[in-house]
C-alpha cells in the first residue's frame, strides 16, 4: 500500500511538473530599448510566470572605456512581493534620462529572473549602443553577399558560391591539402593500376567530406556563433594531428604498415569482393573531413557573408547549401589533380616506394607547418631545413633523373628554410625578410571589447584602425607579410592609431569581441573615424592596391 500511495504521489507531481513548461531564456525575456529624444526607454518583457529580483537590475554606461553604475538615479516601477522577495512581474520599464547618458558609448543592462515552475536562469546582460561608432551606415563587400542570399534566385545563389569556391581555390588555403590527396592516391597505388576513373573516385570523396566539414562546422557558427575551426586551433589538437601526419610519415618510409585489426580487415575484404573501388575509401572521407577543420581554416568575404546570413535568418538550408557548394567549388583543382593523377599514374613497381618515401617527406613537413601556428618560427625553419637536406642527401644518388630533380627541390627547400633562420625571419611565407623588416606599423593589442571602445572613444580625433590576427591564421600573416609591409601602405597608415585583437587561444573575451561586431574569425579589419565604425572593413587578404582601395572607399 505504501509502494502504491509513493507512486501515485510521484506520479502526481510528475503530471504537475511536466504541464510546466520551461521557458528558453529567449522566450522568458524580451529587451528592448528605444530612443526618445530626451530619454531612453528600456522594457524588459517577461514571459508567463517569470519573474525579475529588483535587486539584480543593474543599469551601467560605458564611457570612456570605464563602466559607471547609474542604477540609483534610475526611478523604477513599483515592486511585488513574492516568497519574501520584491520582484517584478510581467514587465519592467525604465526611463532614463538623456543627461545621465550624456557621452556614454554603451548602455548594459544587467538582470536575473527565475520561473514559477522552480528554475532560476543564470544573471543575464542585454547592452545597447549609443555612440554612433559602433553601427555601421552602409553595406561592405561581406553584407552585399549577404544581401544577395537574402533577396537573390536560389539557384543563381548557388552557382555565384560555386564560383567564389573556384576562386577561393587560388588562395593558399587550398594549398596544404594537395599534397595530402596526392599522397592518398599514391598509397592506393601501390598494389593496384591506379586509373583516372578510380583517381577521380578518391579525389571525389575527400572533396566531399571536405565540404561537409566546412558545411557543419559553417551553420553551427553561424546559428551559434561558435566557430568549430578556430576552436580546434588550440596546441592540444594542432599537436596530436601533427602526430598524424608523423605516424603517416613513417607508414610511407616502409617502417611499418598502418591497417586495421585482421579481423576487421577480413569482413570489410568480404563485403567489398565485388566492390574494389570502394576500397578504402574510409580514411580517405575522414582526412578531407579533418583537413578542413584543422589544415585549412580560413575566413573570406563570401564564407563571412554565408555565416552572418545563418545568424540573422536561422536559414540553415540556404545558408548551409551556399556553403556546400562555395566548399566544392574550392575543391575543384583537387578534383582535377585526382583525375590526372590517376590518368598518368606508372604501373605500381620499384619506382612507388621511392615516391612513397617523397610523400613521407611531406607528410613530415605538413606536421612541421602545422605546428608552426605554435612553435617559435626560428624553430620551424630549422626543422623545414633540415627535413630538407637529410630528404635531398637521401634522394640526389637515386638513378631515376625525377627523383633526383626532386632531390634538388629539397635541397633547395632546405637551403631557403636556413635563410629564415639566418635572417631572423617570423613569416614561413617569406624567409628572405628579416623580422625588422617586416612591418614598421605599431600595433597596441587589446584584450576586451570595453578596452577596445574605450580607446576609440579616446581618440575619437583620430582614425582608428583595428587588425583581428591569429598565430594561425593563413591571410593574417599574407596580410603582414606583402600589405603592411608595402610602402604606400605605411604611408597611408603612418598616423592612424592601430590597434590589433589576437585572437590565436580563442578566449571568452575574444568570442566577446568577435560576437560584439558580428564576426566569425580573421582576418578582419575595421576603421573607424571620428568614433565611428566606417561602412567598408576588410575581410581576409587583400593586396596593397586592393587595402588602399578600401581606404579610399572609407575616405580616410
């Protein structure tokens, strides 16, 4: 009997509980402010049986980069009294009167609720700008893509973002991942004539699996604004996937045979008797997935402009598709270099372990690259080196004239590695210039949103220019290699005030400042002038011509 009253009493309140229904915190407050011409108003919606602490409303201005409480000259509407508390229900407006606002920049509102149901929701913050330098008045390259997703035919949409891809494709992001498609097809070589059908076949499936990389990794980011590639560029998992590529390495120079468990193998050798070319298609899938998350993360104005639609529509078909196919079309020259591999490919022979042993080589040499994203760049160069020399010593007395022409490109490779080192150089896309000559730009680094407005609110006479960077990011350091580097860019920026956000560990405070002005990773710039953000900013690199183009458009 005592069993039975306990379930029918849990039972009960199971019932009660579940007719109660959580509310999101998107649907149990609702902010909005609204400029009046003496005040602002401030109303905070609550949804159905929530409920606001007065004594968690907090009202602050940021001016001057400083956070200055105004809570108490702020009247506030009569309170209720609830489980011994004075809270608020259904609605709380404010007004605030201009004067208490006079040169503040931003307006934070701060608050907790809880639910009738039993649930208290975690402090929250709502802000609004109110110094015009932190709204933009006109559409840059990255919201004309925007807009044309919004308001352009879907399948001219499409194949516009086809065509960025084929552009894209010309950029060194696309780079690192052919030799590792290359040296796919060369390890499935070696026992069988490798044919352009089946070469196109491998090429197929790790493009595939590279959009679909991209494709996810896009639409989280742009419905949650959590950036998978920059997440993963942290020195834990930059150093296990160089690992890879090192026991990859080693696989290729004959040290032992990566494959799966006997056991394993035997089925899947079952399943595909009939289905050769199917045959080890697994890895090939899973590394063009990774190397588009770890290898080759980069942010250009059609990828921006595919994100910022995903996040101000929640249209993650469209936004999704457009990246699929901007992904694909990327992944057209390795299309290409598939097919032709397969094509000219020798019959398997002596001559596939020797340029295995090539491949190995710049398996180690990817790992290098890799790393250098942490790794001190003196370091990486005497590794590039010296991959180089024991890779061009070891193959220069090989009979076969390709093999030894290769030899000489490593040799090369190698003497040009120690030139960066000689010469101090901390950029691997161009060891011939010294650090010192790199850049005369001084470049003061902020570390929060409030720190950076703060400064813009200071030189408020000046034009203010701000460089988001990243150790890792491939158009940051092209940027800082050929563009800042550039004379008449120097020129043009020799008396702007120039701040950078570094945002290579991907802190709370970089996401902060990346979410504050609606961007997805670097490399990014904005200007600002007379405490205002200009309308044009950059994204991803630009070449000298094209970054005093933009200035000019910015008319600074």
């Amino acid at each position: 009997m005592y069993r039975l009253l306990t379930v029918f009493l849990f039972s009960i309140i199971f019932l009660f509980g579940a007719n109660q229904k959580i509310l999101s915190v998107e649907e149990a407050f609702d902010v909005k402010f609204e400029k009046k011409e003496n005040s602002l108003n401030i109303d905070l919606i609550l949804g159905e049986k929530i409920y606001l602490y007065q004594k968690s409303i907090k009202v602050k201005i940021l001016k001057n980069g400083e956070k200055i409480d105004i809570t108490k000259d702020i009247k506030q509407p009569k309170t209720t009294s609830y489980q011994d508390e004075n809270v608020f229900f259904d609605k709380l407006g404010l007004n605030i009167n201009n004067k208490l606002l006079d040169k503040a920049d931003k307006i934070i509102l701060s608050y907790q609720g809880c639910s009738k149901a039993g649930l208290c929701y975690q402090p929250l913050e709502a802000d609004y700008i109110l110094n015009p330098a932190l709204t933009q008045t006109s559409n840059d390259e990255t919201d004309n893509i925007t807009d044309s997703l919004k308001t352009g035919n879907f399948w001219l949409v499409l194949l516009t973002f086809f065509g960025f891809g084929l552009l894209l494709s010309l950029t060194p992001c696309i780079f690192p991942m052919i030799p590792i498609l290359s040296s796919i097809i060369v390890s499935h070589s070696e026992n069988e004539k490798m044919s352009s059908k089946r070469g196109l076949y491998l090429s197929f499936v790790y493009v595939l699996f590279m959009s679909l990389a991209y494709t996810i990794a896009g639409v989280i980011a742009g419905l949650f604004g959590a950036n998978i590639q920059t997440a993963l560029q942290n020195p834990y998992v930059l150093v296990g996937f160089s690992a890879v590529f090192v026991a990859l390495a080693f696989s290729m120079f004959g040290y032992y045979e990566l494959s799966l468990p006997s056991s394993w193998q035997t089925k899947i050798d079952k399943i595909s008797q009939n289905q050769s070319d199917k045959k080890g298609v697994a890895g090939v899938a899973i590394m063009g997935f990774l190397s588009a998350l770890i290898v080759g993360p980069c942010v250009a104005p059609p990828l921006a402009g595919a994100l910022v639609y995903i996040g101000q529509t929640g249209d993650a078909l469209l936004g999704g598709l457009t990246l699929f196919v901007l992904s694909f079309g990327m992944g057209v020259p390795l299309l290409l270099i598939g097919f032709g591999a397969g094509k000219y490919m020798p019959k398997p022979g002596g001559w596939m372990d020797l340029v295995s042993k090539i491949f190995g080589v710049v398996m180690l040499l990817l790992a290098v690259w890799i790393l250098d994203r942490i790794l001190p760049s003196f370091v990486s160069f005497i590794l590039f080196g010296s991959i180089g020399l024991f890779a061009g010593i070891y193959f220069i007395s090989r009979k076969n004239i390709f093999i030894q022409v290769v030899a000489v490109v490593f040799l090369l490779f190698s003497l040009i590695s120690f030139v960066g080192v000689y010469n101090n150089s901390n950029n691997i896309l161009n060891p011939f210039k010294s650090a010192a000559s790199h850049s005369n730009l001084n470049f003061q680094r902020v570390k929060t949103i409030d720190e950076l407005l703060g400064v813009v609110a200071q030189e408020k006479d000046s034009i203010v220019m701000v460089d988001f960077t990243a150790s890792w990011c491939i158009g940051c350091q092209e940027l800082e290699e050929w563009t800042f580097s550039d004379k008449s860019v120097q020129d043009r920026l020799h008396e702007f005030v120039l701040l950078q956000v570094d945002t290579t560990h991907n802190t709370d405070q970089d996401k902060d400042i990346l979410k504050h002005f609606g961007l997805f990773g670097p490399p990014v710039i904005l200007f600002f002038k007379d405490g205002k953000l200009l309308p044009n900013k950059i994204v991803g690199y630009k070449n000298p011509k094209e970054f005093i183009g933009v200035l000019d458009t910015n008319g600074i």
